[in-house]
C-alpha cells in the first residue's frame, strides 16, 4: 500500500457479513447495513503526550476490530474502499476461532 497513516489514524477494510439471516432469508445489497467489523490494513506511528513521548498504538496490521456504525472517513486507495479512523474510535479487537475462522 502506498499509504501510511500519521498519528495515531489507522486504515480499515471492511468485513463483509452472511448475506443470509439465521433463518435462511438472503438480505438484499439495498437492506444490508455496512458491517463495523473490518480488518486493519495500516496504523500510524501513534500520538505523542504532552511531554512530547510517543503513545504506542494498541492495534496492529492484520488485526479484526469493531468500531462505530459512523465512525471513519470512506476513501479510495489504489482502487480500493477503506476507512480512515482515529484508534480511539475502534471499541475492540475480535480475537478467537471467529477471527480465525474470517481469516
């Protein structure tokens, strides 16, 4: 990728979701909401406190994470939608056989 995020802004891809309820109903692409489940392609070298020392991201390249429903800015880069978002506005990092399972 020819993008590096600064501070502490990550790159996010989005996770598609079952295009099927439980039930076995297909849900059309019209009634589908954007997942806010997506995969992290690219983090930033993180912010800086105000002593001027840097504060560590807590998420890495290849990470599955939740982050709010409106949260990042929709981009294209090299043909590709991602989002751009602070680390802050990621709830958590997804971990386990579903994670393994997506991957």
């Amino acid at each position: 990728m020819a993008f590096t995020p600064l501070h502490d802004r990550v790159v996010v891809r989005r996770v598609q979701s079952d295009e099927k309820t439980a039930g076995g109903l297909i849900i059309p692409d019209s009634a589908k909401e954007k997942p806010a489940e997506g995969e992290i392609v690219a983090v930033g070298a993180g912010a800086r406190d105000e002593a001027g020392n840097r504060i560590a991201p807590d998420v890495k390249a290849g990470d599955r994470v939740l982050f709010g429903k409106w949260s990042g800015t929709e981009v294209q880069i090299d043909g590709e939608e991602l989002l751009i978002m602070k680390e802050s506005d990621i709830m958590g990092i997804i971990t386990g056989a579903k994670a393994a399972k997506a991957a």
